[in-house]
C-alpha cells in the first residue's frame, strides 16, 4: 500500500514549499551593530568577532556606505571614548566618540537608521553600567544617581543624530526617565528601544573584548537578570512598556527563545532580539574549523529568533545574511 503522505505532500515542489513557509527572514529585520573609537584612518579587527572592527569616525562613514549598498538600513552605534572616569561622563560628552559619529553619519548617509546603545560601562574606569555607591560593604551600582546621567546621554546623542536610542543598563526606571528627559528636551518623537530582558549571560564575552568594558570587580547580576528566571522577564517588559518603551529587547537570543516567544505573546509589542558577540563567535569559530555550513547555520539560526516572535534582531552576521538574501 502506498504509504500516507498527508504532511509531506507539501513538501515535494520547491514551490510549494515557498508558498507555505510561515516565517520569512528579510534584510528589513536586520540591525548591525558597529564599534567606533576616536582617531582617523584606524580599523583594528576584533580577534574573538571575526569581521568585526573598532573604527575611527572617517572608517565607520566607509563601513555603513558599504553596508548599506548590501540592504542594510539600521545600525546601533557602541562608543569606545578616549578616556574613562567614574561615573562615565565621556558618555554624555557633545564632542564625544559616538556624538561625533552620527553628526558625521547623518550628513554622509542620511537615509539610514541610527540606533545608540545607552549605558556606561564602555565610560567608567569601573566598567559597570553606572555610577558605584556602597551599601553594606559592597560597592553596586546606584540606580538612581545613574538615571540622571543615562537621561542627558540619551538627549546628547539625539542632538547629535540618533534616531532611536537603546538603554541597555537594565536600571529600574531608565526608561521613564528617559523619556521624560527627551520630552522636555523638545525630542518627543525619538522612540526608545528598550533592552528589557537583558540577562547577566556568558555570551556577552567577545563584546567585552570589542568594548573595552568588563566590570573590574564583580559582575554584574545585581542588574542584569537571572538566566534561570522567565516570568520575572514578563515583568521587565510590561514596566518597561508601562514606562513607554516602544520597543522592547530580549538578550541574549539563542538561549532565550522562549522569552521572545513569552514576550510577543503577551504583549503583541514591537519586539527586538539580539543575537550576541558569544553567539556569532561559536558559529565563526566552527565554520573557521570547518564543522559547520556556515550560511545554513546562520539562516537557520535567525529564521528560528524571528519564528520564536522577534519583529528585528541585532545581529554581527547581519552583513553577509544581506548577501545571501540578496
Ligand atoms: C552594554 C552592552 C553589552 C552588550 C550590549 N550592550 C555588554 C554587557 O552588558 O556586558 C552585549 C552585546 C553582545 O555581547 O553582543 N551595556
């Protein structure tokens, strides 16, 4: 007897297959994250991210030309300053490294999306996510004292360019501040991208490396959350979203699919994942070594964040994924 082929029969023309694929992952979805320093003429390659660079001012105008000429329309901008000091002033700096890179990419390249990442600890000598106080013997980061500084970050990059800004330093109420800030600065148009689930995650390796920003003394899950905790996730997103995120962020991506999936559900909101630096080095590090299809993996890898419920996804492989697509 001929064998039932009631699920396959959808299977067998390529065609057909096109027709009923649910989840379709385009270049529209991508955001790629770039490194900027102070300098001129410098590209210094990041040996744990492949393909990835800190790039001076004049390399970064160069590195979205060409990035933008494959479809990529939306960047989000990380600052390596030319000094470092306690409570991370360079971040809101108007002559800063990453004011100075969209005042020049606004005018170089006006049609693209200028994202900026929102935190400090690329700015404190410390490298944690704001300013330090002590409470019983222990130095953490003072909540409060650090939304007053993340709220004139946040103004700064926007008079300078940035179209949307992302804090990314999981303080209560960054986002209620933040607004607030940019609202009475005359900026109630600028959305902000929220990291709302951002998780205290070993895949954060290489950007530390890329950033010149680990912590110096301890780490940091008396602000980034539990991986183990996915309800406490929900809760982060509907505060956020209560303080009028408009988009909200779940990260790292790969070991948190079901947070995406959780997210989208409940809330129905525009929803961001980031594919992180440790997850684009272990997919480079065994395509380098030959062990995987490295296309394959990277498409399966982002159709399967965008089928899990994210509207976009930052990502390092976003370049050659807007080739492939192409
Ligand atoms: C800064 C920030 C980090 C990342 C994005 N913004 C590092 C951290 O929280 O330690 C990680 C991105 C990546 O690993 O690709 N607050």
């Amino acid at each position: 007897m001929f064998p039932a082929t009631r699920l396959r029969r959808l299977r067998q023309h390529p065609v057909l297959r096109d027709l009923v694929r649910e989840t379709a992952l385009v270049s529209d979805d991508l955001i790629l994250p770039l490194f900027v320093r102070p300098g001129h003429g410098i590209r210094k390659e990041i040996s744990s991210m492949p393909g990835h660079y800190q790039l001076s001012v004049d390399r970064l105008v160069d590195e979205v030309g060409a990035a933008s000429q494959l479809g990529i329309r939306a960047f989000i901008l990380f600052g390596i300053p030319a000094y470092k000091d306690g409570v991370g002033s360079p971040a809101w700096d108007d002559d800063g490294v990453v004011q100075q890179a969209l005042r020049t990419l606004k005018a170089a390249h006006p049609d693209v999306l200028l994202i900026t990442d929102e935190c400090f600890c690329e700015y404190t000598d410390h490298g944690h996510c704001g300013v330090l106080a002590e409470f019983r013997g222990r130095r953490d980061v003072d909540n409060d004292a650090t939304l007053a500084n993340l709220s004139r970050q946040c103004i700064s990059h926007v008079r300078a360019g940035a179209d949307v800004v992302a804090p990314s330093g999981m303080m209560d109420g960054m986002v209620a501040a933040i607004r607030r800030g940019l609202d009475d600065a005359g900026f109630p148009q600028v959305p902000i991208m929220s990291y709302a689930a951002k998780y205290a995650s070993a895949f954060y390796g290489p950007f530390r490396d890329a950033a010149e920003s680990p912590p110096q003394f301890g780490d940091r899950s008396s602000y980034q959350m539990d991986p183990a905790n996915a309800d406490e996730a929900l809760r982060e997103v509907a505060l956020d979203l209560d303080e009028g995120a408009d988009i909200v962020m779940v990260k790292p991506a790969l070991a948190y699919l079901d947070i995406i999936r959780r997210v989208k559900d409940r809330f129905g909101a525009p929803t961001a994942a980031y594919n992180v630096s440790g997850e684009f080095a272990m997919v480079k590090a065994a395509a380098a070594k030959g062990w995987i299809d490295e296309r394959r993996i990277v498409l399966e890898i982002l159709t399967g964040i965008k089928r899990a419920g994210a509207d976009m996804i930052l990502t390092y492989h976003a370049r050659e994924v807007a080739q492939w697509l192409k």
